[in-house]
C-alpha cells in the first residue's frame, strides 16, 4: 500500500509538533513557575489562596462561570483593559498558580473578574448579586437556604433583597457552605502587586 | 504519483462474495443517534440561550442555570452530534473510497451503544452537579474513558478499511480521514490527562486548554467534514476535482496550520507571547487551505446544473467553511483581539463552525446515503431539504445578528466611558435575533431526525 506511511508519518509530525510545542512546552516552562519572595509583606506573590477560597474555586468552576467572566487583563498595547480598569498591569501566567483548574474564562458575557475582589465591597454584596437576579447574571438561589429565624436572625443572613427575593416576614436567607466559599474565592480575585514579568502599569 | 485517477469510485460488488455490506446500515444507525444529539444539544443550548436575554427564565434551578447547561449542550453537539457523524463518515468513506467493507458491524454496534450511555451519563452529571471549567473537558472521566475506548474500537476498524483497500491510489478525501483518525485519541487523551486527570499547574493550563478546545474542530471535526465535502462533490457530479494537485498542499497546509490557529484565542492572555502570535499567524495563513478548498470545490461546481441535495450541503458547507476561518483569521489578528475576543463574534465562530461547516457537510453526506432506505419517499426528500435551507438561514441569521451585536459589544465593553451593564443594552437586541436564527437551526435539526428516524423506522419494519 504505496502512499500509507507519507501521510500516516506526516500527520503524527504536524500533530507532534503542536502536541510539544504547546503541550509539552508549557508543561515544562509554564508548570514549574514558583511564586516570587515579597520583602514589603515577607511573604510570597501571587498570594496563596485561603481554604474556603480554594473551595470556592471549585465551585466557581462547577457552576460554569468562566463561560461568562474572563479573569484576563489584557496589556494596554492592543486593548483598552487596563484603561478601562480592568486591572492596573496585566495578566500573566503566574498568576493562575494556585488556580485549579485556572479560570481564564472564555467570554465576557458579564464582566471580566480578574480584580473583583478589590471592586466588591464587602461579602454582603457578593452574596446579594449571586441570590438575586439584577443584571444579566442568573440567580443562583440554590446555593441558598431560605429557613424560619429561629431566635435572632443569623450575622450571614443576606440583608436588603428586593421584590420577590425578600424572604416572608419570620424568614432569613442564609448561605450554604458552597456560597460561602464562592464568595471568599471572588473577593480573593485581586492582581494588585507587581510580577518581574508583569509590573503594575497606570492607564493612559 | 499514485493518487488515483478519479475520485469518483464505483464499488458495487468489490468485496467478496456472500458478504453483505453492513455500512449503510451502520451509518444509518450512527446517523440517528447523532442527528437525536443535535436536537439534544441545541434546544440545551436555547434555553442558555433565553436565559442570556431573560435571566429570570427558569431561574434559581441547579441543573438548568446557564453555567450547566452550556457545557451539556456544546457536549452534546461535539460528542453526540459531531463526533458519532464523524466515526460514521470515516468508516463509511474509508470503505468507499478503498473498495471493501467490514465483515460485520457488531463491534461498531457495542461501541455506539457504549458511546451513547455514557454521553447521555455524562450530560446528565453536568446538569446535576456541574462541569469543571474546561472546555469540552466537562464530562466526568468514566464518561471519556467510555467515549475513548468506544473510538478505538471503531478507530481499528477504520485502519483496516484504510490498509486494506483494494483501489490503487489514496483520494483527497482519505488523508483528511485518516488525520482525524489520528488526531482524535491523541488530542483527547492529552486534554483529559493534563488538564483532568492528573491536572498540570494552573500557569500552565491555558495554553493547553486553548489548544484542546480549538483542536476538537480544527483537527478533528474539521478534516472529517472537508473529506465528506470531497468526497460528495465529484461523486455527484461524476467529475475530478478542478485542481487535483493543489489538493495536497490543500492538505499539508490546513493540517500545519489547524494544529497551531487554536492558540490564535489567547492573543493578549496569560501565554507565552510567541505561542500568541503562532495563534495569529496560522490563523491568518488558514486562508490559504480555504482558498485552495474554495478553488477545488468551486471549479467543478461552476456551472453545473444538477443541484442535488447533497451537492447544495457541500457547497453551503465550503462556504460556511471558509467564513468559519476567515472570521476566526480576523478576530486573532491583535488589534481586532484587544477589543473582539470577548465578545459574541467569538460565540459567531464556534457557531458557523460547528453549526454550519461541520452540520452541513455531514448533514450533506447523511443524505447522501439515506435515499437507498427510502424507497423515493417525497415527505423524506423535503424534510432534508427543509433541513438544508433551515440550517443556512438559521445559523446564518444567528451568525450575522452576533457578528453585528458583537462589534457594538467590543466598543462598548472597551470605552473607559460606557458602563458594563449598558454594554449588555446594546447587545441584546441582537441576542435576541440570534436566538431566533438557532430556533430556526433546531427546526432544521428536527427536520434531519426526522428524514433519518422515519429511514430508520422503514427500515427496521421492512428489512431489504
């Protein structure tokens, strides 16, 4: 079978060498990326997530959010990200270490989350805009327990919900371990700190 | 050079005797199967869809949020549609195109029913309890493993097709076919393993993840999809390809290049620049397999008269082809990056790709096969036309309307000026239309499920 092997042997070549060019290169260069010591807090950059953040993440993937936010800041050489403070440098690779999976995101359907957790500001509006649907965000009620107020109203029972949202009178909306946690991943989404690679810029 | 003389191939009676060619029948089976993913899939994708322009629809219910239903319905369209139209194009052209057939389909059989079940588990664990983020990554391991070892059951059949074909020569339309045969176990195995199973460290995901993503059309779907077109094209009209030795650098390049153009949606993100700029420059020279595609295609259907049915697939098909290529050319270009690659003319890509290149070339080559289980059946005949012209203005309409909302959506969301909740205003009147267009795809996708389910029923009552 005369042609067989030319175009068996060509097709491996041509898919080896994106297979190790994009594949095995970032493995090799990409996944031994270490954080970088900081001397103004003693400590290391990026910084590691909490547990309940790391917990969030999962979730934060589960849930399907990166279809919507990008978690990307792009450099201000080909787009209006950092101008549009988006973030004040772009990102980069390093970045996403403690990630897992790293939720670069797709589409900005909402808004990008790089910098979340330095726009919100505090866990009550975090957990305000997952409950209720005000904007183009689904409402993620379900992670939600709406339950009777047992004695005083729990401290993370969700406060000024609208409309239809608000609990009946003796209710509180209190969150579940999982919105916990997603909440504590957003609010840790913050590229505020200059990389080697990737040094704080300031908009035009 | 041994390329054979023609590619329109006569087989009728090249394998032994007292075989019977289970092929037809399998590829009948396969179609059903994948043609019930497509309406499976889309109407998943519309309800996402109806939640983007009302995010009170259905709202507050886990398993039919939009970050769920998403990645159910891309699945569905990639694995259940795509793919299982894709092994069935592949064995069913490799026996053609090579003058043999298998001596029977039972494996094949196992390997769908296989294939079936665990897409359809799959699915249903990412509506209940949610993906993991990565792109057609979502489904859980038992669900690939299923998938994969249901391939390479099929996979050594297509090899044996390939190796022993009785007709001198290797057609166009079989190098595209065996790349994709190759490069399917390879990209899922790699996906899965990187990014699942023993997941490598986040810095280095994105690069990888891309690539994937990008490789499930560029060097899977897209190659099986090229080969049904030339493999229709000459068959119907009885002619060569116009430009026959073109087609080989038609076909080292588009597999030089769909190997790299995946990396051309990270220009700007967290990657390597170098690896940004191979995304764009690839991207950008895909013009040139698409132009010799185009010139291939287009020549010998200059002035023909004989628009069958699956003539008019092939050439919708080349045409939605080389938009898919162009617009994905134009949006890794950088500065068109900086300010578009977030927006809906990203969400336009996937969807001419997939619903248009991909659904109609081998929507083309389904019909192309089904009239010999129908017996001159009219209502069969208008309902794969109606599929046709649904599935044209359906993602075309869809395609335009998020290209157009998409270019209002980049301006807006890059204005320092302009506040996101108002950039969602200007959009969604297009949104809107778009998802009319994809209401229109699924009426079209009804119509194929229909033309193969009643072929299939007829069958099943009156076996030949």
């Amino acid at each position: 079978m005369n042609r067989t092997p030319p175009v068996i042997v060509g097709v491996v070549l041509v898919f080896a060498s994106a297979w190790l060019g994009v594949a095995m290169y970032s493995y090799m260069t990409l996944g031994y990326l270490t954080s970088v010591p900081d001397k103004a807090s003693d400590s290391t950059l990026p910084p590691a997530l909490s547990g309940l953040a790391d917990a969030g993440q999962r979730v934060f993937a589960a849930e399907g959010c990166a279809y919507c936010h990008t978690q990307q800041v792009r450099p201000a050489s080909i787009s209006g990200d950092i101008e549009k403070k988006l973030g004040s440098r772009r990102t980069v690779a390093r970045d996403f270490l403690y990630q897992q999976p790293a939720a670069f995101g797709y589409l900005r359907i909402g808004p990008d989350l790089a910098n979340y957790g330095l726009r919100a500001k505090d866990e009550a509006e975090v957990h305000r805009l997952l409950y209720q649907t005000g904007s183009a965000m689904p409402s993620y009620r379900y992670l939600y327990i709406v339950r009777p107020i047992s004695g005083q109203q729990s401290a993370e029972a969700l406060v000024g919900l609208r409309g239809s949202y608000s609990p009946p009178e003796g209710y509180e909306v209190v969150p579940t371990p999982e919105a916990r946690a997603l909440a504590a991943y957003l609010l840790s989404l913050k590229q505020d700190y200059s990389l080697p690679e990737a040094p704080l810029e300031k908009a035009k | 050079m041994s390329l054979g003389s023609s590619d329109t191939v006569e087989n009728s009676g090249r394998w032994p005797e007292g075989w019977t060619d289970p092929l037809p029948r399998l590829l009948l089976w396969f179609s059903a199967s994948a043609a019930t993913w497509l309406v499976v899939g889309l109407a998943l994708l519309i309800v996402a869809g109806v939640q983007v322009v009302n995010p009170a629809f259905l709202g507050g219910i886990s398993f039919l949020t939009y970050g769920r239903l998403v990645p159910a319905g891309i699945n569905a369209l990639v694995y259940g549609w795509g793919s299982l139209a894709a092994v069935a194009t592949i064995l069913y052209l490799l026996s053609r195109l090579g003058g043999v057939t298998m001596p029977s389909g039972r494996l094949a059989y196992c390997a769908l029913g296989a294939w079936n079940l665990a897409l359809l588990l799959g699915l249903c664990a990412i509506l209940a309890i949610g993906g993991n983020g990565l792109l057609l990554l979502e489904l859980p391991p038992f669900a690939n493993v299923t998938i994969l070892l249901a391939y390479v059951a099929m996979a050594i059949w297509g090899y044996a097709l390939f190796r022993g074909r009785r007709i001198p020569g290797v057609f166009a339309s079989s190098w595209y076919l065996v790349a994709a045969l190759l490069c399917f176990p390879w990209l899922v195995v790699t996906g899965n393993v990187l990014l699942v199973w023993l997941p490598i460290p986040g810095p280095a995901q994105a690069p990888v993840a891309a690539w994937f993503a990008g490789g499930m059309l560029n060097l899977w779907l897209a190659p099986v999809s090229l080969a049904a077109i030339f493999y229709i094209v000459p068959q119907v009209l009885g002619r060569r390809l116009a430009a026959y030795n073109l087609s080989q650098l038609g076909f080292w390049s588009f597999m030089l290049f769909a190997a790299w153009c995946g990396m051309g949606r990270m220009v700007g993100g967290p990657v390597p620049a170098w690896m940004a700029s191979m995304g764009f420059v690839t991207s950008f020279l895909m013009m040139i397999p698409v132009l010799i595609a185009g010139v291939n295609v287009f020549g010998v259907l200059k002035g023909t008269s004989e628009w069958t049915l699956p003539l008019r697939h092939a050439a919708a098909g080349i045409g939605a082809f080389a938009g898919t290529y162009l617009l994905a050319a134009i949006l890794a270009f950088p500065p068109v990056a900086g300010i578009f690659n977030f927006t809906d003319i990203a969400v336009a890509v996937g969807l001419l790709g997939l619903g248009g290149f991909v659904t109609l070339s081998l929507g083309g080559l389904i019909q192309f096969v089904l009239p010999q289980f129908e017996r001159r059946d009219s209502l069969a005949e208008k309902l794969g036309s109606w599929h046709l012209w649904l599935t044209i203005i359906g993602v075309g309409g869809a395609v335009v309307c998020l290209v157009l909302g998409g270019i209002l959506q980049g301006f807006a969301q890059s204005d320092p000026g302009i506040v996101f909740s108002h950039s969602v205003d200007y959009v969604m009147p297009f949104r809107f239309l778009a998802l009319l267009g994809l209401l229109i795809f699924l009426a079209g996708a009804i119509c194929l499920f229909l033309r193969v389910h009643r072929a299939l029923v007829r069958h099943l009552i009156t076996p030949p």
